[in-house]
C-alpha cells in the first residue's frame, strides 16, 4: 500500500514543480512559500477535520503529550520550510527539469542519514542505486 502512496506523492510533486514554476513568473520566490503554505495548511486541515470525525479510533494513536515527538515535528516543519524556500529560488531562476533532478537528490541524502542517523542498513543493490540515481542527475544537469 505505502508504494501506491509512494507513487503518488511523487507524481503530485512533479505537478506541484509545474504549476509553481508558471506561478512564479510575477511573484518572489521568497513570497511563494507563504502561499503553498496556506493552501498546504488547507487540505491538512481538511484530512484532518476527515480523520478525526470520520475515524475518532486513529486519534488514540497519536502521543502529541511527548516533547520530543512535538520537538521532531516542528524541526522537520522547520527544515522543509527552508528546503521549500530554496527550491522555489532555484526554480525561479533554473529550468525546472534540472532543478526537479537536484531536488530529488534528497532521495540519496535520506539514504545516508537513514544510515548515519537511524541506524538502517542498505543493501549494495540499494546503495547501487544510489549511486545510479547521484550519477543520473549528473548527467541530466550537464550542458
């Protein structure tokens, strides 16, 4: 089910990179965070109304009394907000294929602070894919 999920949320950021590279022909790129944000802030919200009317069950499971899960939380807000930031600056000014490419580099970051970080393990399948994926950004922002 997550690979659906997976799936997913990749192909609504590839429409997200669209529409914000259109809608930031007349706007700052510092500006246009504070606009996803509230129309990010709207559909959580909506989600949100959702699950708790609709599935009151899934609430037990949320331990939000914990200071270092709200800690987590708010730093991972924090961090995205910044990396949004500098996303949305390099889209204004770079071709959105080339920047899409450097942003999904995260994905190989992730991999390594899973490691550095969580303690997870890759296998040499995966961390050849990794170097796959460093290797195809190269060429795909070469001139």
């Amino acid at each position: 089910m997550w690979v659906i999920f997976a799936f997913l949320s990749a192909i609504f950021a590839a429409f997200a990179t669209i529409f914000i590279k259109l809608g930031l022909k007349n706007v700052g790129s510092n500006f246009t965070p504070i606009i996803i944000s509230i129309g990010a802030m709207s559909i959580i919200a909506l989600v949100f109304i959702t699950v708790i009317n609709g599935f009151k069950r899934i609430v037990g499971y949320w331990n939000l009394t914990d200071k270092t899960t709200i800690l987590y939380m708010i730093l991972g807000g924090a961090v995205m907000m910044l990396s949004i930031i500098f996303y949305f600056t390099a889209l204004k000014y770079g071709q959105a294929n080339k920047v899409a490419v450097i942003d999904r580099l995260s994905l190989a970051f992730v991999a390594a602070l899973a490691v550095f970080i969580l303690g997870e393990r890759i296998s040499p399948l995966a961390g050849i894919g990794i170097v796959m994926m460093i290797g195809g950004a190269l060429l795909v922002t070469m001139k």
